[in-house]
C-alpha cells in the first residue's frame, strides 16, 4: 500500500509540477474490457458412428450411452447364420480339390515311373502334369473362397473407430441391421465449448482472446467466417472441461469491446447519509463531492471501483 501511495503521488507531482501528500490518487482513464454473459454449448471435437460391415442379427452388444471406449475395441457381434453356411461349403470344396489333387500327384509318379521304363510317353506325362497344375489351382482358389468368408464372418464384429465415451446407442440385441448401419455414437479428441455471438461483436472477437468460464478460464480458438441468423459461432478451448455431458450449457462471459472509464480505490469511497462521497483536493483544500460508482474493475494495481459521474479526468482523489 506505502509503494503504491509512493507511485500516485509521484505521478501528481509530475503532472502539476508540486508535490502530492501520500494517499493521493490523480484519477485518469484507464481501459476495461467489455464483456458480454452469454451461455456456451458443450460440443466433442468429432462424433462418429461405429458401423456394421455386414448385414445380420446383432447378437452381442458391450457398450451403452457413456460408456469408455478404446480406439478398435470390439463393441457388438452382428451374426448372418448364411456365412456359416458358406464357410462350410468352401471348406467341402477344398477337402474335394485336395482329393483330386492328390490322385492327379500319384498318377504323375505312376507315369514318371513308367516315362523311365519307356512305358508310356511324354505327351502322356506332361497331360498329367497339367492335371496335377489344375488341381492345385482348384485348392489355391477353394482356400481363397474360404479365406473370403472367414473375413465376412470376422467383419461381424462392429469396432470402436476411435477413443472415447459413447454418446448414443440406435439399436439393441436381436435387431437387424444393413451394412453401413450405425451401431453405435463415439466421441472423441477431447470437448470445447461452442458459442454463438451476435454479429454486432463480430469485429470486436480475436484469436486467442481469453474467455471466463463459469468455473475455469479459456481462450477463443477458432472464429467462423459465415454468420448464421446473426450470430457468429466461436470455438472456445477450455482446459479440464468435463466431458460427461455433451451439449450442456455453461455460462461464459467474452470480451467484446474495451472503453475508458474512471476509477478509484473502494476505500475511497465513503458512505453517508445514503450518498458515496469521495474526498477531493482542490486549490482551496480538501472537498466532499458525491459519486456514483459502478462496478469492479480491474486496475493496474488490483481491483477499482468504477465511477460513473461526479469525478473528472485529473482529479487528485484522496485515499485514506
């Protein structure tokens, strides 16, 4: 308190050239910033959707409305008792092919045998040889088809595509769902807050600007270039703001505009008889003037009250 009396009146006594008793305080304009109370909404940096690869009956489902979710977490079963179906004919095809390859490798050592004892030919030997070629290309394609379906039947679970919690859950066990259905709703990267401010303040919002929020502070990250029905929508970073509920309104006040303003110590303000008086210095002594003070604001040593009339720019303010 000793400096900051030291301060003002050092700075009386530069302005009027004598000096100043301590306690004193020349008034002069100092910058507030403009706020303007509004509420926010809280939004997750992405939504998607976990979909289904395949049609079927949903058979299995591990997840509900909040629910955590890791990045390829598997999160329900979808079933089509037709693939089954499917895997076991391919796995008939294959033991099949693999018979008739194995019969076409024997009649190839048979006639390899009898080519050396100049039994047979070499026409002969080279259409086995291209029979045993056809066998096994019937086996490679059999596994192949097999292979497919295994994949379809695997492609029944549904996985989470990202991190995070589950914000909504369209469908429930036995239903049937299409390829591409939404199974489930995941958000993730983290929340910010969404607001929409009316374009009047549009050229008054920066980057960067920082921002109260009912309990913590953040800063604007973002400013959307399209107005929609007069409101400009502003992203707003807000560190540990809870994700529990997205789309819950938090009250937040933005600054928008800075003005002059005069201010005093709230101790320099005295109350009586109904009036707030503040004592002044004049060229004749010292004098009582009423005021009418406004609200706190910010100074460059602490907190101010505001005040609305009754003092002037240069006023020598006395502090007791």
């Amino acid at each position: 308190m000793a400096l900051r009396s030291l301060i003002w009146a050092g700075l009386v006594a530069a302005l009027s050239g004598s000096p100043l008793a301590a306690g004193e305080l020349v008034v002069q304009p100092i910058e507030v910033m403009e706020t303007k109370a509004l509420f926010g909404r809280v939004e997750s940096r992405f939504v998607v959707p976990a979909r289904s690869r395949i049609g079927g009956t949903l058979t299995a489902l591990d997840v509900t409305e909040g629910s955590e979710a890791k990045a390829g977490q598997v999160i329900a079963r979808i079933t089509d008792p037709k693939l089954m179906s499917q895997l076991a004919a391919a796995e008939a095809r294959i033991a099949s092919a693999q018979s008739q390859l194995q019969n076409a490798e024997t009649e190839l050592a048979r006639n390899e045998e009898l080519l050396a004892k100049g039994a047979t030919t070499v026409q002969r030997v080279d259409q086995v040889r291209t029979t045993v070629e056809v066998a096994r290309n019937a086996v490679a394609e059999a596994e192949a088809a097999r292979q497919v379906t295994v994949t379809l039947i695997e492609d029944g679970n549904v996985l989470a595509p990202a991190e995070g919690r589950v914000l909504s859950v369209p469908v429930r066990l036995g239903a049937v769902v299409m390829p591409g259905e939404a199974v489930a709703t995941i958000t993730g990267g983290g929340v910010f807050l969404r607001l929409a401010i009316p374009e009047r303040h549009a050229s008054d919002l920066a980057v960067g600007a920082a921002v109260d929020v009912d309990g913590g502070a953040g800063a604007i990250e973002k400013i959307y270039p399209q107005i929609e029905q007069g409101r400009v929508i502003v992203d707003v970073a807000v560190e540990g703001l809870s994700d529990s509920f997205i789309g819950q309104r938090v009250l937040v006040r933005v600054p928008v505009a800075a003005r002059q303003v005069l201010a005093v110590p709230a101790a320099a303000i005295e109350q009586r008889a109904g009036l707030d008086l503040v004592t002044i210095r004049t060229a004749g002594g010292e004098a009582e003037v009423a005021v009418i003070p406004g609200a706190e604001v910010a100074g460059p040593d602490g907190a101010l009250r505001e005040i609305l009339t009754g003092l002037r720019a240069g006023d020598a303010v006395i502090v007791p």
